[in-house]
C-alpha cells in the first residue's frame, strides 16, 4: 500500500473515502486512534492508504477534491435497470 493523503480534516477523510469507495478504489485508513487518543491535537494526521495499482484511480478522485464541503451521495440508477432508490436528501429532523 501507498500513501495517498496524509491530513487531519476529518471532512476531508469522510469525502475522500465515500467518493474512493464509490470508485472501486480499495483504501485503509491509518492512524485514526492513534489520532484521537492524543486528543485530537492534530499532532498525529491520519494517512489514507491506497493499492499501489489503482493509484491513477485515486488520484483521479482526489483531483476532484472542493474546496468546500462536498456531499457524497450514489449514483442516480437508470431507468432501464429497474428498481428505485429512496430520496434521502430531505432532513428529517427538519420537515
């Protein structure tokens, strides 16, 4: 495994492994608890750790990385492959 990114933006890690995961891409996580047990100082950063082979992948994924805080949601299905998914994009809290 290679390094990928090495951060201590747990948004930055929440987008970064949805879109990863969305992509096929396999990745770890690194020194999460590490991190959190020192008090989340952000002394220890935590490093998101890609396959070597799929490294133009990834990087592909990070090059799409806002400078905002994105919202990471599935692809729409086609209307030709059948079944539905549910929109979740109302806030329950909120309606």
């Amino acid at each position: 495994m290679i390094e990928l990114v090495r951060t201590n933006d747990p948004v930055m890690i929440s987008w970064l492994t949805c879109h990863l995961e969305a992509a096929g891409v396999e990745f770890m996580v690194f020194d999460t608890h590490t991190s959190i047990l020192e008090g989340s100082i952000g002394a220890i950063p935590q490093r998101v750790m890609i396959l070597e082979e799929q490294d133009a992948e990834a990087r592909m994924v990070l090059s799409r990385l806002p400078s905002g805080v994105a919202e990471c949601r599935p692809e729409e299905p086609s209307p030709e492959a059948g079944g539905g998914v549910p929109d979740l994009s109302a806030d329950p809290v909120m309606s």
